[in-house]
C-alpha cells in the first residue's frame, strides 16, 4: 500500500477521461505526488463537467471511459507506486431529465416505487394540493402557460408499450392506472379493453408485474396509438384540459420552477431543483448507492474517499461510523484515509468521534490567508469600501443580510417545513400548544440568521459541549433581533433543537416528531449557510477579496504568526493526515490570485489614492444611459479581481492577450453579478444592467478609451506582483512542510491567477509542465525568470522529494514553533519538524512587501534582514545547519540569520545535522 505524502486533484469530464488522467500518471509521479485525486466518476449527466450530478451510482461514467478505463488508470498508477483516492457524493442524485432511473420510477410508481424512500420526499405535504404527490418544478414557465403553448407534450414509447409526459429535456412518465384516460378515446375496441385492464392496476409489486405484461401487449398494438395523441395535443381548450386531467392523475404535480423555492415538498442539494437529496441513512440506500464503491474498494482498486457535503447528511457520524465498518470489512486494517468536505467556522473542530482522517483543508487555506494579511491594512481598506460602496464593512452584517434574502426567498419552503414540523412539537405538548406557526417561523429564521457555523450535530443524547457553546450564540443573537414578545419561544426551540436530550422522553409519537424536527433543521442550516456565504456574501463584501473565499473566516482580517502554530499543533495531534489544500475546484479566486491581493493589505493607503483617481479616470468607460453601472461596489471588486488575476507579462497593448484576458473576465463578472443578488440574479437577470457592466469591462480592457485605465492597472500589478509571488512560495512550501497531507489542484504547478469556475476548470496544459520539469535549469535562473511559474513548480518538486525520502519525519514528526529575534521578527516565521533525531528547519518571510523596496525579483535582498535571528531550542546548538532550497551552511550555536539562510533563495528548508561531515543531498 503506497503511503499518503501528496494528493493531486484531476477534474474529469467527457474531454478530460479516466485514460486522458493515465498519460499524466509518469509526470505525477516525477513530480513527487503519491496519490491522485479524483473528482465523482461514478455515471453523471450527460455532459458534466464535475461529476457530482450523479444519475446511475452503479456504473463507472462511460463518457469518462468507463470501467476499462478505470482499471488502465489504476494499473498505471500501481507501476508507479501510486494510490487513487476517489471523490464521491453521498447526499444527492441529479434528477428530472430523462436520464436517471431510480427517480423516474418514482414519477411513473410514486410511493409504490422501491425508490419511493430513496429520495428525501414528504409525501404527506401541508400544501393540500400536494397530498400523496411529489412536486416537479422543472417548467419554464407556469404550469397554465405550459399547457397553453405546447410545451408540455404527450409522447408514446412504442418499443416499450409507455406514454410520458415531455417538457424539453424532462421525461415525465405516466403511471399505468392513467393509461385507461387515453386508451378509453380510441375506436378500436381491443385498445378499450385494454384501458380497462390498465384501470384496474394499482401500486403494488402485482400491478408492477401486471403493467409490465400489459405495456408489453399496447407495444405489440403500438400502430394504433397515435391518433390517440392528437386529443391531448394543439392549442385547443379541450385538449389542454384533457392533459391537464390526466396529468392531475399522476404521483406528481408538475410546476414552474419557480414554486420550489416555496413549495417544494423534498429536499435538495441547496436550491438546486435538478439535485435531489437521498436518505442515505438508511441502509438499504446507503448500500445500493455505495454498491460500486465497495466493489471497487474490494477490488483494490480505490485507496481513499473524499466525501462530499458531509453536512448534508441526517447524521453525519453514523454515516462515517458506518463507512468505516463496511471498509474495514473489505480490505481489514490497511490503511485507507477517508476524509470529509467540511467547512469549519470560526473556533470550530472536526468531531473528534467521527472515523475520518480529517477534512479536505478549506480551512488551511483559511490559516494561511490570515497569515499573510496585515493588519494595519483593516481600516485603510474598510474606509475606501464604505466610501466606494456604501455597504457593510462587517462580513457578518453581509453574512446576516444574505442569510435573510436566503430564507425569504430560495429555501423558504425548506423553512417553512422545519416550521411546520416544530408547530406538531408544539401542539403535542399542553404546555406549548398555544404557539403560534407565525410566532415559530419567526424565531426558528432569527436564529437560523444567527448561527455561526454551518450545522450542529445534535443526536438522541442531545449536543457536545461545542454545539451548546455555537448554539447559544445563535440564541444570543436571535434575542437581539426578535421582537421581546417573541423572546419566550426560544427557550423552546433551544430544547426542541437539541438542547433537551431525546431519550428522556418515552418512545412514541412526541419523541419521533422532535427528532425528526431535529434533523430537518440540522440539514437545513448548512445549505442556508452556504447559500447565504459562499453563494452570495462572498461576492458583495469587497474590503479586501483575497479574504473571501470558500471556508474562509472572513470576519477576521489577519492573524498572528502565534495563531498559525497552535493550529497547525492541533492538527498535528488531532488529525495528521488532514488534505492541505490552498487551491480547489470550488474556490472563488486561485491561490496566487489571493497570494497576490494580500499585498494590497500592506500598502492600503498607496492602494487606496489609486483607486480614488480610478474612480474619476473611469468615467468615460460608463454607459451614457446607466452611468452608475456598475455601481461604486461592484467597480471596485472589479479592479481587485483585475489586479489579482492579470496575466503577468500582458501589456496594455497586447490586444490578442487582452481579448482572451477579456473573455475569461467577463464569464467571471455575470456570475459575480448574479451571485451578490443585488442588482441582477440567477432567478431574475437584469439583461440590461449585465450588458452595461460587460461594456464597461470591455472598453477598459480592449478599447482606446481603456488604454490609461489599462497602463495604470498594468503599474499597479508590476508594482505587487513580485511580492504577490514571494507570498505564494511562502504558501506552497508551508503546505509542503505543516503537520498534514498536501494537497495539489490541477496546473497550479504554475502560478494559479484564475478566477471562479469554470474559469479555474479550464485545461491544463500538462506538456509545459512536463517540459519545465525536465529542464536542466538552476535554481537562481528560475528565480530570475520567476514569472513563467516553473519556480514555484520547482519548489513543489524539491519539497515532494523530501518528503518521499523521510516520509516519517512528515507523516509522525513533531511540530516545534520558534522564536525569532531582531529587526525583522515579526516579518518571519520559523518551525521546526523533528521525527528522532531528524530535524528540518523550515523558515519563510511574512508581511515582506517593504522588505523588498522595488526590487523586481520575489525575494528579499539578503543585507535587508539586518540582524533577524531564528532562536533554535539549546538540544540543536553546536551543530550544522544545511540549505536544501537555497545552499548555505551554517553553525546553529547563535542561531539562524536570515541573511545568511534566505540569501539564496526566498524561503529555505535547512537539515539539522550533528556533524559538518554528514553529506547533503543535491537535487
């Protein structure tokens, strides 16, 4: 079994395959990459780019290559001693379309259908309308429209003997039982009959078998049925309400999709109606959609999961607990890391009792944003925002907007159900069934408003002491903003919603309605937290944007040098595998685009005046007819994100490279547009306001209009970028070298200025990395060309290699802060990994942007660290200190100076050795 040092995330799709990912298997590996990472491979909807719209959980993707694919991949993999961990997707399935089976039974068989209980469906709705029906809001249009203009269409299968219903690409299909409604208007007295015999069926397992033989005998008959269409097509009033009664007869009311936000009867992925929710705790399901997995974990051919949207689940920990024991049973006590898709808020832990190796590091790249931001930048920055865009400089209060515009608007049936739910508590209960439904939504949204993490996880023996600590903050802030007549209910809600353990009460109907009440709201807040963060504040805050990012703690600006340790000390003990992640596919901006802004936060005020003559020199790029778009906040996030993903080297000139430039940019800002919710949306697009904005773009980068915006952009990002580059190769050696597993995203081998998907899911042009792995180029040459990116792919080689050579030293090895003394202390940070008596010091710069005046290189002249000493412990003195990254040697007994350890190179790795005679190793 090859042991864990360094994952590499692929992205797979129809154009980039399981065999496409075999070829790069050698450069993976000379790379110094153990395991490869893959996204969902399992079959996807046609056509997906991610994976995670998953329509059979049976078969591998065929568009992918499928199984024969797989298997070449994983051979491959093995000749090269390395490991597959394979992503996949627990919560959810794509549905409506026509292309996933089990969800289509469930349309065609409603409860009767072995899959009724696979979905997360509330069959027995409050909506009466709803009674024993699912909703399908899959229209374009209202469901009157639908019928008037033709979209919705009868179509017979006459291979199959069936009748569906098609809107576009949706397949709605027909219960049998309704097939009488059709077959009843035919002249032909042998189809009557058989209508008869389809009215008779019902929605067992026997009217199944039966409606299999008899759609069997309708295909032998099927060159009768199309003049029975006819009557339930064209535009007259009488054929629509032929349809109309015949869709009335159906498991399923078909709606605009607009009604899910309100009504919408089973859950989904967030607010995604072409995602449905599965009910993966119960073991059948768990089982059937986990089947190929075990199997290919049987096989040998997979060696980790990463799991997706834990917190989707009812219950996170019996499903980790339950995944462990089947794995442990497949392949006994070998190891195989299984890590989860969490995001953890501020102050927050992994679940110390869930059997997971730990997350996939949103929150490391969290720890070192933080790092990496100063702090005198806060209030510079916050002033020119309030100014420009006369919005929050608190990311809570966008945090709190958001998550009300989220509950008001795209979850609100979501909310209303958990409402619903706690009003049956309350009823069953003397003591509480005065409550009112109002009186319960309205609490029940405030303290949703106000909770500061994703989810708890609350079970029959109540919550863990840090659940009780989140929650009451969520009770604290809910008082602040209810009215006082609401006060009393959240006593209750705290005892409903965990606060009171469930096992006190005796088995029967009030336990059950808490607990299911209980679990309803624990899945609701995660995707009302996503929604609202993620999904929305994230793209109106725009104090500094390098701090707003997925798993971000975007309340906070920065952190000290000291907070950085005692967090990576904690995952050194609690979960020494945790993935070390600083780019994925789900970030918002790459992580030398971040590396780069963070720069801004050291020369705020300089920053600042700039954008203020920005502001004026703009002018003329404004649309004559909407001169306040965009408006001052959405300007300027759009130079942040000009100045964090320029393309270094594109002049202002280049009208080829800018035109390219221009195009990815513009992708980027509708989303932004969009997602933020402010002056256009998904749900609602503001065409003309987006047209405005993506002229303005337009004419500042491609016009001669734009031209000395342009000139002063191209400046402003000569004029950060080195330092931008200098923080990036302080992140990539940190994620190399702190306690856990780094964790590598497709082509970020190079600088990564890209921006959020599909932006960061573009092709990787793996020849060129090849290429520059293989180049017999010196360390200092590709310092001085640092802005091809094949630096930092050097760093990650070297670092890699190290780690292949003392994979205990990584993998068990302590994690020691040290002092540093001098002029430039607070500018450095230093640790230590030991493992016996093998020791790495590992030292990078912080904060050094002054450090380096103009110099044009990211590294900081050697003379300029003055004094600046880092103090090692008195058990390392009289010994011998030795450069891995940047060749030096040094006595330890008066410590390490930077001058000396960071003359070379900008950041260094040094070997503690006992002896000045032990040989170094050169790569």
């Amino acid at each position: 079994m090859t042991e864990l040092r360094a994952t590499l995330r692929l992205q797979l799709h129809k154009d980039f395959t399981l065999f496409d990912a075999a070829a790069q298997v050698p450069y993976m590996a000379q790379l110094g990459v153990s395991h490869l990472y893959a996204s969902p491979i399992l079959t996807a909807r046609p056509g997906s780019q991610h994976g995670y719209d998953v329509i059979d959980p049976t078969r591998i993707n065929p568009e992918l290559g499928g199984e024969d694919a797989l298997v070449q991949l994983v051979n491959t993999l093995r000749a090269h001693d390395m490991g597959l961990i394979l992503d996949i997707v627990p919560n959810h399935m794509a549905v409506g379309g026509d292309g996933n089976p089990w969800w289509l039974d469930v349309l065609e068989w409603g409860q009767g259908s072995p899959y009724a209980s696979f979905f997360d469906i509330q069959w027995q709705s409050h909506d009466p309308l709803l009674s024993g029906q699912l909703l399908v809001p899959f229209l374009r249009s209202d469901y009157g429209a639908a019928l008037r203009d033709g979209t919705l269409v009868l179509h017979f299968d006459a291979q199959r003997g069936r009748f569906h219903a098609q809107h576009f690409e949706h397949r709605l299909p027909l219960t049998p039982a309704s097939y009488a409604s059709i077959l009843r208007g035919s002249d032909d007295a042998d189809l009557r009959a058989l209508g008869q015999r389809f009215a008779r069926l019902g929605n067992d397992d026997a009217s199944r078998a039966q409606a299999a033989q008899l759609c069997a005998e309708l295909a032998a008959q099927a060159h009768k049925v199309p003049p029975l269409l006819a009557g339930f097509q064209g535009g007259d009033e009488a054929a629509q309400k032929r349809l109309h009664a015949l869709l009335e007869r159906q498991h399923y009311r078909v709606a605009s999709w607009r009604t899910a936000a309100d009504d919408i009867n089973w859950r989904r992925f967030f607010d995604i109606n072409e995602l449905g929710a599965l009910r993966v705790e119960h073991r059948q399901v768990f089982e059937q959609t986990h089947a190929k997995v075990f199997e290919l974990i049987e096989r040998g051919l997979i060696d980790g999961l990463r799991i997706d949207h834990i917190d989707g689940l009812a219950n996170p920990r019996a499903y980790c607990s339950r995944l462990r024991r089947r794995v442990r049973q497949l392949c006994g006590d070998a190891p195989f890391p299984i890590f989860v898709e969490k995001i953890l808020g501020a102050g927050e832990q992994l679940p110390q009792e869930w059997p997971v190796d730990g997350t996939t590091g949103y929150e490391f790249m969290n720890q070192v944003s933080l790092l990496q931001h100063d702090p005198h930048g806060e209030l510079p920055l916050s002033e020119l925002w309030q100014t420009l865009s006369g919005r929050p400089t608190a990311f809570e209060e966008e945090i709190q907007q958001a998550r009300r515009l989220v509950l008001e608007g795209s979850l609100a049936g979501d909310l209303e159900e958990v409402a619903q739910r706690l009003l049956h508590v309350a009823r069953h209960d003397i003591a509480t069934r005065d409550l009112t439904l109002g009186a319960i939504r309205r609490a029940l949204r405030e303290l949703i408003v106000h909770f500061p993490v994703y989810r708890t996880y609350a079970q029959a023996c109540g919550r863990s002491q840090q659940d009780r600590r989140f929650f009451q903050q969520a009770l604290d802030g809910a008082r602040q903003t209810l009215a006082e007549a609401d006060w009393p209910l959240l006593p209750h809600l705290d005892d409903w919603l965990g606060g009171a353990i469930l096992r006190t009460l005796p088995p029967g109907r009030a336990r059950c309605l808490r607990a299911q009440a209980l679990t309803r709201f624990q899945q609701l807040t995660s995707p009302v937290a996503a929604k609202a963060v993620e999904d929305t504040a994230l793209y109106r805050a725009g104090v500094l944007l390098s701090r707003y990012d997925v798993g971000f703690d975007a309340e906070h600006f920065s952190a000290s040098v000291e907070r950085f340790h005692q967090a990576c000390a904690e995952r050194a003990a609690e979960h020494p595998l945790n993935l070390l992640a600083t780019a994925t596919h789900d970030h918002k901006r790459g992580e030398d685009c971040r590396a780069r802004l963070a720069v801004l936060s050291e020369r705020a005020a300089w920053y600042a005046e700039r954008v203020k003559d920005w502001h004026h020199l703009a002018q003329p790029l404004r649309s004559r007819s909407l001169q306040q778009t965009p408006d001052g906040g959405e300007e300027a996030i759009l130079y942040q994100a000009l100045i964090g993903s320029w393309p270094l080297g594109l002049q202002a000139d280049d009208e080829v490279g800018l035109d390219a430039y221009l195009q990815r940019v513009l992708g980027w800002q509708r989303k932004a547009l969009r997602e933020a919710k402010l002056n256009s949306a998904w749900s609602a697009p503001n065409d003309e306001y987006e047209a405005a904005c993506a002229d303005f773009l337009r004419r500042l980068l491609c016009e001669p209009t734009g031209l000395a915006m342009r000139q002063e952009l191209v400046g402003t990002v000569a004029a950060v970028a080195p330092a931008g580059a200098l923080n990036s190769l302080v992140q990539c050696l940190l994620r190399l070298t702190t306690p856990g597993v780094p964790d590598l995203y497709q082509g970020c081998e190079f600088w990564d200025f890209s921006l959020v998907d599909p932006d960061n899911r573009r092709p990787v042009d793996f020849p060129a990395r090849q290429a520059a792995l293989h180049a017999e180029v010196t360390a200092e040459a590709r310092l001085e060309n640092w802005q091809d990116g094949r630096i930092k792919q050097w760093l990650i080689r070297q670092a890699l290699a190290l780690r292949s050579e003392r994979p205990q030293l990584f993998s068990h090895g302590s994690y020691q802060p040290l002092g540093v003394a001098g002029e430039h202390a607070a500018q450095v940070l230093a640790f230590l990994r030991s493992h016996g008596d093998d020791h790495l010091l590992v030292i990078v710069p912080r904060l050094a942007a002054g450090l380096l005046d103009e110099h044009p290189v990211p590294h900081v002249p050697p003379q300029r660290w003055g004094n600046t000493t880092v103090v090692l412990p008195d058990a390392l003195h009289d010994r011998q200190a030795t450069g891995m990254l940047g060749d030096c040697q040094v006595a330890t007994d008066q410590g390490i100076a930077l001058a000396t350890a960071l003359a070379r190179f900008p950041v260094n790795l040094l070997r503690i050795t006992p002896s000045l005679q032990e040989p170094r190793h050169d790569r």
